[in-house]
C-alpha cells in the first residue's frame, strides 16, 4: 500500500496569534502566510473574520495573495460569523470555512445552558450555512477530547451529512492522554458510517505537553490532517508544533504516512516568527530551540565527535539550522576542548591538552560557559608558558 499523505494545517495566524502580546497586523500576517506556502503547508488558517475589522482585512489580503495552499477562516456556529468568514475569503482560490461548536457536557451546559439535541441541530445548521459559499467545509467540536464517543460520533455523522468535508477533533483543554485521543479517532472511524466522506483533523493543545504526542496518536488511528503552529504557540500552553509533528513523520518512515513540508525551512521559518511575534523559542525546544543540535556534556561531545549519528538523530542541514555545536562547560571532556581549540587553529597533542585541560576546568567552573575568547586567552597563556620553558 502506498503512504498516506498527512494534511498539514497551520493555525498560526489564528490560534497561535491569540497568545497574548503575539498580535499582528496585516502586512505581518500575510508576509507569514506567504513563508507558510513557501513551507509547503497544506492549509492556512488565516484569522477569524469576524473578531475585527483588522482580522477580516488580513484574511482578505492573505486570500487575495496565497495561490496553492487552501485559507481557512474561523467562525463560530452563528450565521452572521459565518457571512463574514465567506466575505473575507471571497478572493482566494481554494476558500476553506472553519465552523462548529463545543461538544462536550462542560460547553453544553456551562457555556451554552443548552442540551445534546440543542447542540447536533446547531452543529447541522452551521455547516449547512457554510455550504453556501464554499464547498470545503471544516466542522470543529470543540472540547471533543471531554466529550462522550457515543455523542460526538453522532454529532459527526450528522454534520458530515451536512455537508462538512473535514472534521475537527479538538482536545481544547490538552486533557488527553495518547491512547485515549487515538482511541477516539478509531471509535470515530468505527462508528460513523460516512466517515469515509471526510478527512478527520487532530487539533491538539499542549497543557500537559501532549499536544504532538496526540496528534500522532491521531494519525496512526486514521486522521489524515493535523493542525498545528510553528514554535507550538497557541492559547495558554500553545497547540502541536508544526516542525516536531512533520520531523518525527520524516523520522520514522515505517509509519507509512508523509507530509508535504519541506523541512529545510523548519528553522528560518521559526526565527521568523519568533521574531515577528516577539515570542522567544525556548532553548530546548525541539528541532528550532538554539540547544537542539549542541552538546555540551563530555561523554556526548566524545560520542558525537567519533560519529555525529551516535548523539543526533537528525542533521541540522536537514531543518535549515546552523551546523551542531560543541559547548564549553565545565561537564566537558579532552576531546571537545582539542576540537574546539583546533577550530581556532591551535593543533595540540594529547599531552598539550592534558595541561590546558586542568587550566580549563578553572575558567569553565568560574562561568556557564568557556567562549572563544577564553580559549584564546588559554592558549596565550600556554604558548607562554612552553616558550618560557624552552628558553630556560
Ligand atoms: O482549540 C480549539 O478547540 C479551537 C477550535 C476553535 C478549533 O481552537
Ligand atoms: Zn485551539
């Protein structure tokens, strides 16, 4: 059997714009969309229309420039929401309406004091009203990883008939845990009987660091689309993290399944939006965090120097990062202070090394870190030192 492409949906510009303080405006947005394409992104998620005049005119401008990928704009299951999504996305070529509704008894009850019956007629209705403008119709449910499998199937099945072309599976709340939200993709795709005519979407959030792991449980269970943002920003904990669910899909080709990103532009992208939000990566961030291709412990650095594949599992050329790095700490060994210092073009034998070593651990216990500086200021000291001795 051949693989199965993975839709990749990134809502950057939409959920992941929400984060406080991550606003943008329109020339920001559409500058982003068009890297997003560049990536190779299946489908943008430009904004939600209705929220403001500003939103509206991004996802306006965004539909207007984007040629291949699909945009998508969010609206609540309410009529006006849904005219106004169709409004903004009139120019673009493949116009995608994000509808739905919360599913679950917290939203049904606390949110909307309504009932299940309420709630599948509303669900219904939105997409109907979707499918006016557009044939391609995304229902969401949201809070659908706290919701009954009996009723969320039904929900489904009742809006695929509607119209709905993908459906939405949110864990809103990030509560799941992976077997539970595969579980439910495959209660899904047992139980609905037209799931065939819709590809079923993972939106994971992250606030129990689950997020991608979810998703992939998602894929491996039938979802054929994940929705994600780069840096994994998005509400509170942030949402899956587009370069880490596209890199363990590229990692473990046995899972038979493939995405259309192209991976070498994981990291500008990532700069470019950290910078553009003004939202720093965290260092240990997967794949685009400043640490994810340095080692710094002496046994890594060892392994690493003999066979770069013995401590990294992916190159850095491979998700457009800058060559690995060997980090002076004081937990580091003989091997990386010769290498680095050879990388300035000092060429010492182990004997030298053994004596820069003691001099080393001075500095590196005295600092976080050993800088190039340093070791120069080492190496003057030595070269002194050993010019001294052979004159006396
Ligand atoms: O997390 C969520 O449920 C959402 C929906 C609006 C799709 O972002
Ligand atoms: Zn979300």
């Amino acid at each position: 059997m051949s693989d199965q492409k993975i839709f990749i949906f990134d809502t950057t510009l939409r959920d992941g714009e929400q984060v406080p303080g991550c606003k943008l405006n329109t020339s920001e947005k559409v500058e982003l969309a068009l890297q997003l394409e560049e990536l190779g992104v299946d489908i943008i998620e430009a904004g939600f229309p209705i929220s403001s005049p500003g939103d509206f005119e991004s996802v306006e401008s965004i539909s207007r420039i984007i040629k291949d990928a699909t945009v998508c704009g969010l609206s609540r299951a309410v009529q006006k929401d849904i005219e106004v999504a169709a409004q903004a996305l009139k120019y673009a070529r493949r116009p995608r309406i994000h509808t739905g509704i919360g599913t679950s008894d917290f939203h049904i009850k606390s949110k909307f004091n309504s009932t299940r019956e309420e709630i599948l007629k509303r669900a219904v209705q939105c997409v109907k009203w979707a499918r006016n403008f557009t044939d391609d119709v995304e229902f969401y449910a949201e809070d659908a990883g706290r919701t009954d499998n009996e009723y969320l199937a039904k929900v489904i099945e009742a809006v695929i008939k509607a119209g709905a072309t993908t459906v939405n599976i949110p864990d809103t709340t990030g509560y799941c845990l992976p077997h539970q939200y595969g579980e439910k993709i495959a209660f899904l795709i047992n139980n609905v009987s037209n799931i065939d005519k819709a590809v079923i979407s993972c939106h994971c959030h992250n606030d129990l660091g689950l997020a991608t792991a979810n998703s992939i449980a998602g894929v491996l269970n039938g979802a054929r689309q994940i929705e994600c943002t780069i840096n994994g920003l998005g509400e509170r904990a942030g949402n899956t993290s587009l370069e880490e669910v596209v890199m363990i899909i590229k990692q473990h080709k046995q899972l038979g399944i493939y995405t259309d990103i192209n991976a070498k532009g994981l990291n500008p992208i990532s700069r470019l939006v950290s910078d553009t939000m003004r939202m720093p990566v965290q260092p240990n961030k997967a794949i685009v965090g400043s640490n994810a291709f340095s080692h710094s412990s002496g046994i890594h650095q060892d392994g690493f120097l003999k066979d770069a594949e013995t401590y990294e599992i992916i190159n850095p050329a491979e998700v457009g990062a800058e060559q690995s790095k060997i980090v002076l700490t004081a937990r580091s060994g003989r091997s990386a202070l010769a290498y680095r210092f050879q990388k300035l073009g000092f060429e010492y034998n182990r004997n030298d090394i053994d004596v820069l070593y003691d001099e080393f651990l001075k500095v590196a216990d005295s600092k976080k870190e050993v800088k190039e500086e340093d070791l120069r200021e080492l190496a003057n000291q030595y070269e002194s030192q050993t010019a001294l001795a052979s004159v006396a």
